[in-house]
C-alpha cells in the first residue's frame, strides 16, 4: 500500500509540463515556450495576444486596445505629428513635439490655444504670445522696459533682444520717418544729474539701433530727466515706472 501511494504521487506531481510557465500545460498551450500574456483576452491559448492587431503583443504595447506603430510603442498618432495621442496635448491638430504637439501658427512658441495673439508673433520678451513692440498712431510701443546699469548709460544684455525687435519694426515700417529715442529718469537726484542721465541713456539706445541696422537719419535722442513722470508717488515701484525709455514717432 506504501509503494502504491508513493507512486501515485509521484505519477500525480509528474504531469504535463509547462514549459514557459504560463500556468497552461504544453499538451495545451499554443504557444509553449513563450508564456501567455494575462489581460482578459484569449488568455487560454497559451500565447501572448494582439488585440489592436498592430503587430505588437500586447506585454509589449503601450496602447494594447488601440492600434499604433511600433515608433510610438503601438500608440496611435491621429494627427501625424509624431506623438502620440496618449502624450498629445492637442491630439486632432498637428503640432511640434517640443510644444507637446500643439499647433503655434505665428512661429512664436506660443500655443496657438495658451496665446493671446496666434496670429501675431510675440518674440522673445512676450508674456502672453502679443508683440512686444506695436507701432501705434503717436509711437512705437514696447510691452517691457529698456534696462541699463546702476547710475550708467550701459545697455543689460537682457534688452537686447528687446532693442533688436524694435530695430526690426522700424526696419519693417519705413514709413516711420524719424523716431525721436526718449530717456526718462525718476526723482531721485538732483534735476540736472537726472537730465544729464537721461540724455546720455536715448543717446545710447540711439546708437544700438543704428548698430542694428536702422538708418542714423531716422534717429534723434533727447533725455527728459524727472519732468515727465507716469505715476506719481515716491515707492520704489513708481520710480520703476518713471524709469522708461519711450519711442515717439516725429515723422510718417
């Protein structure tokens, strides 16, 4: 009776064997060296399965119920861009991967849907996809400020780019004839360390766009000091505001 039932349990622990255990026994599994991919989709045949029918198995496929090329992990790119739908910020419309595949009409690294103006490139220094620079009726606008040293006329390299869209516009529009460069100052220091500073500032700004490429005839400079301030008060964040150079159109 003991050799009866040792032998019966060893008939018992050697029955068919499962190669890859995958949990489904050689004499059954299709797929006997390759374990069968557990997903709820023809689990029982042993093999790992396809369900997008991509050509990638499933245990491999980053979108295993939606068909995709192999370049993108078998994820499906609908737009064309070359992402994929499932990293696609904007997936029904074609766009650079670097801004998540949305599309930026103007070129200005703006989303055309985070951009305030999709048609109007903002460049460099814009905070929310406008120009920069606008030329209106009296003036050319900048949305930002003109930055020098301390107490100097020495333009920050951090406005140059400011300067070089300014220099572009004027080039753009030649029908602005002659821009006067304006210097303002705050009302810290005497009236004519202040008129002296802001002269010498327009006469710098003056110099960078003709540098850039602008006519010298359509260029004049003049420093105001102090005496046109716009806000009034003594913080350090009016000062800030007073502190401008401005673009004023003398001839069109």
């Amino acid at each position: 009776l003991r050799v009866a039932a040792v032998l019966g349990w060893r008939a018992a622990e050697c029955g068919p064997p499962d190669a890859d255990g995958d949990g489904i026994t050689d004499d059954i599994d299709a797929c006997p060296r390759v374990p069968e991919d557990v997903d709820g989709y023809l689990d029982d045949d042993g093999c790992p399965d396809d369900n997008d029918g991509d050509g990638i198995a499933d245990a491999d496929d980053a979108c295993p119920s939606l068909a995709g090329p192999a370049d993108l992990e078998g994820c499906p790119d609908g737009d064309g861009d070359g992402l994929a739908d499932v990293k696609d910020a904007c997936p029904a419309d074609a766009g650079p991967i670097e801004l998540d595949g949305c599309p930026d009409r103007d070129g200005d690294g703006f989303r055309d849907k985070d951009d305030a103006c999709p048609d109007k490139p903002g460049g460099q220094k814009s905070k929310d996809g406008c120009p920069v620079v606008v030329v209106t009726r009296k003036a050319i606008k900048i949305n930002d400020k003109v930055l020098f040293e301390t107490d100097g006329d020495r333009i920050l390299p951090s406005s140059y780019g400011l300067l070089d869209q300014v220099a572009r516009v004027m080039k753009e529009n030649s029908q602005l004839k002659k821009i006067e460069v304006q210097g303002h100052t705050d009302n810290t220091g005497t009236d004519g360390y202040n008129d002296a500073l802001s002269n010498r500032r327009a006469r710098a700004v003056r110099t960078y766009l003709i540098e850039a490429g602008v006519a010298p005839e359509r260029l004049v400079s003049k420093g105001y000091g102090e005496t046109q301030p716009v806000a009034s008060g003594d913080s350090d964040a009016v000062r800030a505001q007073n502190r401008r150079v401005e673009f004023k159109i003398l001839e069109q």
